[in-house]
C-alpha cells in the first residue's frame, strides 16, 4: 500500500472487541464511540496528529471512522461499504447474534467436543454463508475463502459483541464533519447497498 502514495504511513490496527487471533476479545461492552475513543488514543500513543491522517473503515468500520471525524478534525474519512445505521440493518444484524449462539448451543450438545468445536465455537454458521450472501456477481472463490478465514478467525463472543455495535448504532451527524469524505459501495453490495451510501451526500 505505501508505493499508492509516497511518504505516506499506514496503520491497521483491530478493536479490543474482535476476539480475532489478532485481537482476543476484551469482554468489556462497546458501541461505535467507544472503538472511536479507542482510535483516536491509539493515534495519540503513536504521536500522530489526527489532522493528517485519512481514516478509512469498512463496514462496521464505517460508522467509527464518521464517529472519529466527529472526534477530532482528520484529514480525511473514507467509507468502504458503510453499514448504516437503521432498523433494517439492527435487524438483521440481530439476527445473526441469534444465529451463531444457536450454532454455539448445538455445538455445545456434541460428545466427544473435538479440538476444531472447540476453535470454531459456532462462527461456521456465519462462515458458511456470509462469504456468497453478502458479496457481488464479479467475487471469486478466492474472496470467498478470505472472508470465510476472517470470520472463522473471530470468536462467538467477539462477534456478538460487534453485532451489538450495529444494532445499537445511530447514524453519524454527517453533516458537522468538516473534512472530506469519500464513500465507496459496490453495485452489488447487499449489507451496504448503493442508495443507502448515496443518502450520506443528501446529509
């Protein structure tokens, strides 16, 4: 990614809810604003100045990076298939809490448990269906695959736990963020259609 733009830094860094190999889940209960707070502490313990950085979330990711610039004046926000928040998306995203704690109920009732039961823990449910579901004509099995080691990456309860993030979400005052924004949808995008990106600009 640095050869995209010279002289430029990039930072990835993954929220204490994830409950990833990356992240273990914190257990600790959060929304769009704690995970932004949790940004913009990180961005202050590395000693970079919010103003030049380019924040840029996908999904879920969406919502914070909105909240941050709301936080502190950034550079620049990018939205990457943004969620949005409303009772359409809280529902169906309580719907998969609603999944995955069934597939984790039945996997629980399993003698003997297995090593692999034991790291799935019932996210096959959403591995399983998430990576076609929710990605366009033109995907590959490729991307499938990619997605589907990202979810069997998270634990159950990390994933609830951001879950709840969305559905409790509300939508971002995207009209008092003063730096620029880019949104970027996919024409086939089912969990963050192209209209529901384009009402941003009417904001």
């Amino acid at each position: 990614m640095p050869i995209l733009v010279p002289n430029t830094s990039f930072v990835s860094a993954a929220d204490s809810g994830e409950g990833s190999c990356l992240s273990k889940y914190s257990g600790q209960k959060q929304t769009v604003k704690t995970i932004a707070q949790d940004a913009l502490a990180l961005l202050t313990s590395l000693s970079i100045p919010p103003d030049s950085v380019i924040a840029v979330g996908h999904s879920m990711g969406g919502l914070v990076v909105s909240e941050l610039a709301l936080e502190a004046e950034l550079a620049g926000v990018v939205l990457v298939g943004p969620v949005s928040a409303n009772p359409l998306a809280a529902a169906a995203f309580s719907k998969r809490i609603e999944t995955v704690q069934k597939g984790q109920a039945s996997l629980a009732d399993k003698q003997p448990r297995s090593q692999l039961t034991e790291v799935l823990g019932g996210m096959e449910s959403m591995a399983d269906t998430i990576p076609t579901a929710a990605t366009g004509s033109k995907s590959t099995a490729t991307h499938h695959a990619f997605i589907r080691a990202l979810l069997l990456s998270q634990s159950v309860e990390g994933y609830i736990s951001h879950c709840n993030v969305i559905s409790n979400a509300t939508s971002p005052e995207f009209p008092r963020i003063l730096c620029p924004l880019l949104t970027i949808v996919g024409g086939d995008d089912k969990v963050a259609p192209a209209e529901e990106a384009n009402k941003i600009a009417t904001r």
